[in-house]
C-alpha cells in the first residue's frame, strides 16, 4: 500500500511528553502531525518557504530559515511525511484525491535513512495546511490502539477506522492519512 503514498515534506517540532487530559497510558509523547500538542518550530508560515503540502521540501530549508530569522532549533525532532493519495470526505464517506497548493513549488527530498513511527490521521477543513490530529487532539487515542507515541501501528487500519466512520464527528473533515518518519539531522 505504501505506493500510494505521496513524498510532501519536513518538519521540526518540539515533541511533548503526553499530556495528563490524555488517558491512555502506553502513549509517552505525542509525534502528531498537527500543531496543537508538540508545537512546530516556528510560525513558519509568515516566510513563505514551505511547499504546497504546507512544510518543507528538505531539512536544509529549515536549517536556513532558522538561521536567517535566528529561530532556535535545539530541542526539536526532525520528521519527515508521506500522505495517502486520497482524502477521507466522511459527509459522502468517499475517498476523493486532493493536490497541493499550485501556486507554491513542492518538490520534496526523500530521505535516505528514515524510521517509521505510525499513521496519524489529520482534519483539513480550511485547505492544505494539517489541522488536528484526531489521535490526540481529540482524545481518539483513548479508544483507539496507538503506540507509544499515540500513532496507529498500520496504514490499514488507519484505512478502515477512517472508512468505518469511527471518527466521525471528531473534527470537520476531510481527512487525510499521514505515514509519520523520524530522520537522523
């Protein structure tokens, strides 16, 4: 299943150990893609160095950002992400394919070496950038099997918890499934 995952970009977040409100005990820190529990390095946005998928197509792109706008970069784990070809529209429960953003390159730099972690599932309601995960924004991970950092083990039962409407009403959709990597800096 993984070529129908497509290549869209870096991250570099400042994980966070899990939070108390989040009761499941297995999970220890939170490698979500979303912004809302481990923070993203910067407000990159307001520089307009991202791609089309909303991050960066190499980790040379946000060693520089940090450098030219002197953002500090220690304490942060550097991700990489893949998509699944299709989002998830849970109002028509169909699959329906998206595209980046055109108006922006996108021209992503596979990494060599790279660890999967899990899948996370991510709301898009507003366009392209991620918003929540529902593993953790949502407290989904309390009645969901994740791992240790509240990420679903396999793309297919990501697959089938979005088909089978287990997350319905959790955020506006659609939804789109993340493979979450972490790569040596």
């Amino acid at each position: 299943m993984m070529l129908d995952m497509i290549p869209v970009g870096y991250m570099a977040k400042r994980v966070e150990s899990k939070p108390d409100f989040l009761k499941n005990y297995q999970v220890e820190d939170i490698y979500s893609v979303s912004n809302c529990i481990s923070d993203q390095f910067a407000d990159y946005t307001e520089f307009w160095k991202h791609n089309g998928y909303w991050f960066f197509d190499s980790p040379e792109i946000i060693k520089a950002l940090a450098t030219a706008h002197d953002i500090n970069l220690q304490g942060t784990k550097l991700f990489y992400y893949e998509v699944y070809k299709d989002q998830y529209d849970e109002e028509d429960s169909v699959w329906e394919t998206f595209k980046p953003e055109k108006s922006m390159l996108t021209n992503v730099k596979v990494p060599v070496d790279k660890q999967l972690e899990g899948y996370d599932i991510v709301s898009f309601s507003m366009g392209h950038a991620p918003e929540c995960s529902y593993l953790s924004c949502n407290h989904m991970a309390e009645t969901i099997k994740v791992n240790r950092h509240c990420l679903i083990e396999t793309f297919d039962e990501a697959k089938t918890l979005l088909s089978q409407g287990v997350f319905k009403g959790c955020e506006p959709g659609p939804y789109r499934i993340f493979a979450v990597y972490t790569v040596d800096e």
